[in-house]
C-alpha cells in the first residue's frame, strides 16, 4: 500500500469513534495489529493496540502513545496507522490490563 498518497489526520480527528478498529502497519507494510480504544485524548493519548491476533482469538492489548503512531485516511475513506514497529516488538511490549 501507498501511504504516500494518504491524508494524515488532524488533531480534531484523534478521536476514539474514528480510531477504534484502525488497522496499524508496520514498517515494512505488514499488519500489526489494531486499534481497540484509546485512553484520554489529545496530546496525552494512548492507543491500546491488539496485536498478534488471528480473526480477533488471542491478541495482545498492549498500549502506545497516540503520538507514536502516524494515523492517516487513504482514498476511500478508511482510516489507518503506521508505526517503526514490527509485530514482533510489539508483542514484546507489555500486556495492558484495564
């Protein structure tokens, strides 16, 4: 996928109806995981991320900053991140329990 041609999201649109169910992609473009909430908003957000997960059994929730993920919308509307991370170092991540 072409992320160059994507719109990045703006602040206002940082929110959790328009994240939760983004899919996050690595850098190499592979499928990390997705977003399943967000706790607090603005600047100081932070996404919980399943990871690992095949058809939603056995996902890692883990939780990154917001920031560290650049959140973009492509041409047909859906929205999605990329993180430097790969699947792997993020599986190594902390679990985060609520």
């Amino acid at each position: 996928m072409d992320h160059a041609t994507h719109t990045r999201l703006t602040p206002a649109e940082l929110t959790e109806s328009n994240l939760v169910g983004a899919t996050i992609y690595g850098a190499d473009d592979e499928k990390v995981g997705t977003i399943s909430h967000l706790h607090h908003d603005g600047s100081t957000a932070q996404a919980v991320v399943d990871v690992g997960s095949f058809l939603g059994i056995g996902a890692k929730p883990v939780l990154v900053s917001l920031g560290e993920l650049n959140m973009m919308r492509d041409h047909t509307g859906s929205i999605h991140g990329m993180t430097s991370w790969t699947k792997e170092q993020l599986k190594n991540f902390p679990e985060h329990r609520h």
